[in-house]
C-alpha cells in the first residue's frame, strides 16, 4: 500500500520505522512506514506476524471436540469461536432448529460476551487515548492513568466486564473457555438461583452502559472535526442482520451495502459465503485479505463490526440501544459514517443494547428448561456464522463418515477487517505523520486508528506492562540513525 510519489519508485532511497509490537490490542502485529529525506510518507503496512495454524491441526480431530479446541484461538472472545463451531457443528448433527432452552441460553453466552469484550476494549483499551489524549505522557496513557484521572469510569468499566464475565461463567461453566455449547444445542439450563444473581446486579450494569453512551457521544461533539476526519475512508460493509433485518447478533442471514449504503446483497444463508466473499494473500502478512467476488479485490474489500452493524441492519429491537442508534446516526444526516473512531460510539450502543437483551432473557422461562440438545439427519458440511464483538465470523467444516474433521475454513472478524485497518492507517500516516518527524505521540496516532477496530491479532491475551515499544529509524544502508524507547507503560 503505497503513496502516490516519485521516490516511491526507489526504495533504497527510503528509510524504515517499525512499530513493533502494536499495543493495548490483542495479539502481536507491526506497522512498518517508509519515509524519504524530509519525512513524507511513503508505504504503511500492518504487518500479522504471528502464525496460528487452527485450520490444519484440528484435521483429523473428532467433530465433538472442535467447540471447545476452536476457542483457544482467543483469551477475550473464546465464546464467539465456541458458539460459531457449534452453529456450523449443528448442521453436521441435523440440529436445525435448536430446542427454546438450548438457543436461548446460547443467546445469553453469547450477548454476556458481547458486554465484557466491549467494556474491556472501549475503558480499558482504547478510553486512555479518547480521555486523556493521543499524545498524552505515554507513562499516564493506559489504564493506570486512566484509573487516576477517572476512577469512577473506570471501576465502572470493570464492573461492566465483571458482570459479563459472570452471565459466561453461568452459561458456559467457566468464565473463559468453557465447555457450556455442544453440537445440537447446551449441557447445562440456568437455575433459578444463577438468574435471580444475575437480575439483581442489571440495574447497575444498564446505568453504567448507558453513561458509556453518553461519555462517547459527548467526546464525538467535543472533538467532531478531529474524530470525522481521523483515519476515515469509504468502504462496503458486511454483517449479519435478523430475518426481520434488525440487529442481530447471534443468527440471521447475510447482507452487505456499498459506502453510500445502497445494498448489494441480502438475505443470503450462512452456507452460501463463499458465493459472496474472497480472500486474498499477501507475502508480508499471515492475515487474508477478504473482499466481495462480485467487486473485486480492489474495490471489494468492506469493514465488518460494530459501526458495520448499526448501520447495516434495519433498526435495534430494544428501546434504549435503538434510541442510541439514532442518535450516532444523527450525528452524520443523510450519511454513511465511516471514521474509524466512531466504531467506539456504535460499540457502546451495542454493549447498552446487549443488557437490554440480557434483561429479556433472564425473564424468559425457557432459560430454565430441560429439553437440551436436538439431533436428525446428519450431514458432512457444516458453516456457523456469529457477530463476534469484533464483527462477522464464520467457521466452516467438513466431517467424513468416521466422525473426524477433514476441512476447516475459519474467517475471523480481524481478517475481515484487515484491508480497512490498512485504509485507516495510510489516511492517518497521510495527515498526521507525513512531512514530520517521527515522535512517540505522532506514531501513536497510528495505533489509535487501529484499535478503534479492536482487532485480535493472534488471539493471545497479554497482561499490564508486558509490551514494550522499541522504533528504529533505519538508513537504507542498515545504520540505525535513531531510536525511540517505549517501556512496558502500555495496558494491553
């Protein structure tokens, strides 16, 4: 991905900055920029240095074990790999329609792992550069800081993650990793007494979300020219919507819209992806580059997540998510928001929006059910597609007749954003960084566009103080002409 210039042509007149590792995201990537002489731009790439290999090695596995392998791909979102191998393993066991108890309570899983990722990543991820600024003491820019100057906003954050955390723990059997989904539906109802603690505590938890909302959407009107213009390029967008085209974050059917938001396609089944959606390889990169078939690699690529979802569907089926909807919609009349930075108002929206649903179904009888798993006519092709918190992810499979996995595709949200990140980075490196020279707070503003996507890089989770940030400005004879230090401040 490169700018537009003469010098470009030659790259041995270029010298190199490494932003190695990226911090406060999940999993371990690099952004490499090349510059001339007098500090312009010439390339920004993100770079996914980490291999994983989950589709080769769970070949050959047992069908049933795959729910619970899948999900070691990921420490803060393992529900979402759990449940999606469980939808795509449903088809394979001729689960076709769950039993009321079995889905709902897969609802429930997956809508409290939808609350704690985006509290995770929007108070103690990304807040410290929105609240306390981008180029703020790289040593107060984290969570630490974030607990001084804001300490009521960020116990919140903690409660709200905490809260999540426990409605997983009740569904799923453990807080990460658990084993609660199967093919065919659930091993384990809710009791009486785990719903009743969890209804006590939703008060406090749809207060807290709804201050989140506010805090975004005031920090949008602060700083509107900066959050519009910050990383922003038009692109296509991809979700799931419900069969009803409202937002749905656990099942329904495909739909995609161009950037002005007329829709390209709709209605499309899980196991007709691969009508719709390519993916490209890069040498420099482990991570895909999917786009739309019917566009193009060049003009296919589109964003998946949470501004892809609020916009995508029709409206939000709670009161007090689909009010917040209609305020960021409000925000850009008339048009398609696609800044970088509003993902964080549309995540909040949803993280409000899913203890609205959480609410709903702990008053729902069949949460306490008996009947848990449904089986029929087997099949050897099975394709689960779930909205993760980072977006659409799809597992597909292919089971032969002793039981033992033969195929596995899987399309992580990141992978779909990944040609996104890529536009956002180059805009910002465009505005922010090129002609200047290459400061700590000015390379930070690179990170922030890509945390405003979440992505999960290698599905690793990483703890406060363990990611360290070396750059080296290297000459094109391989001298290091200067260095910047960045300790182990970074909360990840």
């Amino acid at each position: 991905m490169s700018f537009p210039l003469e010098k470009a042509r030659d790259p041995s007149k270029l010298r190199r900055i490494a932003i190695e590792p990226v911090s406060r995201v999940e999993g371990h990537g690099k952004v490499t920029i090349l510059l001339d002489e007098h500090d312009r731009v010439h390339q920004v790439r993100l770079h996914i240095v980490e291999f994983r290999g989950f589709e080769r090695f769970i070949q050959g596995r047992p069908y049933w074990e795959i729910p619970v392998m899948v999900q070691r791909l990921c420490g803060i979102c393992p529900v979402s790999h759990h449940l999606a191998a469980s939808k795509a393993l449903d088809l394979v066991v001729g689960a076709r329609k769950l039993s009321a108890t079995a889905e709902k309570v897969r609802r429930l899983m997956h809508y409290g792992q939808i609350l704690q990722s985006h509290a995770l990543h929007f108070y103690h991820l990304s807040s410290p550069d929105l609240l306390l600024g981008f180029d703020s003491d790289v040593a107060k820019r984290n969570v630490v800081g974030l607990l001084a100057a804001y300490p009521e906003l960020a116990l919140q954050g903690v409660m709200l993650r905490k809260f999540g955390q426990e409605v997983i723990r009740i569904t799923a059997g453990k807080r990460v990793h658990g084993t609660g989904s199967i093919p065919g539906g659930v091993n384990k109802s809710v009791t009486a007494e785990e719903r009743d603690e969890l209804l006590r505590a939703l008060p406090d938890v749809t207060t807290w979300a709804q201050s989140g909302v506010r805090l975004i959407a005031e920090l949008h009107a602060k700083n509107r020219e900066l959050y519009e213009a910050f990383g922003t390029v038009r692109s296509n967008l991809l979700s799931l919507v419900g069969r009803d085209g409202k937002l749905d974050l656990y099942d329904g059917v495909l739909r995609a819209r161009d950037a002005d938001g007329r829709i390209l396609f709709d209605g499309l089944e899980a196991e007709e992806y691969e009508s719709v959606v390519r993916e490209d390889v890069r040498s420099w990169s482990y991570m895909k580059f999917p786009y739309l078939a019917s566009l193009g690699a060049e003009e296919g690529w589109y964003k998946v997540g949470p501004l892809a979802r609020v916009q995508n569907c029709d409206s939000i089926g709670t009161p007090l998510a689909e009010a917040a909807r209609q305020e960021l919609l409000a925000s850009s009349p008339g048009k398609f928001i696609h800044a970088p930075l509003a993902f964080h108002w549309a995540r909040m929206v949803e993280l409000l929006h899913a203890a609205e649903v959480i609410e709903r179904l702990l008053a729902d009888p069949d949460l306490l059910g008996r009947e848990l798993v449904v089986t029929g006519a087997r099949t050897s092709v099975g394709v689960g597609i779930i909205e993760a918190p980072r977006g659409t992810l799809i597992h597909h499979y292919e089971v032969d007749a002793q039981d033992l996995v033969t195929m596995c595709n899987l399309i992580v949200s990141t992978t779909h954003n990944n040609q996104a990140m890529h536009e956002a980075i180059r805009e910002v490196a465009r505005k922010h960084l090129d002609g200047h020279a290459p400061t700590e707070g000015l390379l930070n503003h690179i990170e922030v566009a890509i945390r405003a996507f979440d992505p999960c890089l290698s599905c690793a989770t990483h703890a406060l103080g363990k990611m360290p940030l070396a750059v080296d400005v290297v000459a094109a004879n391989g001298e290091r002409v200067a260095r910047l230090v960045r300790g182990g401040e970074h909360a990840s």
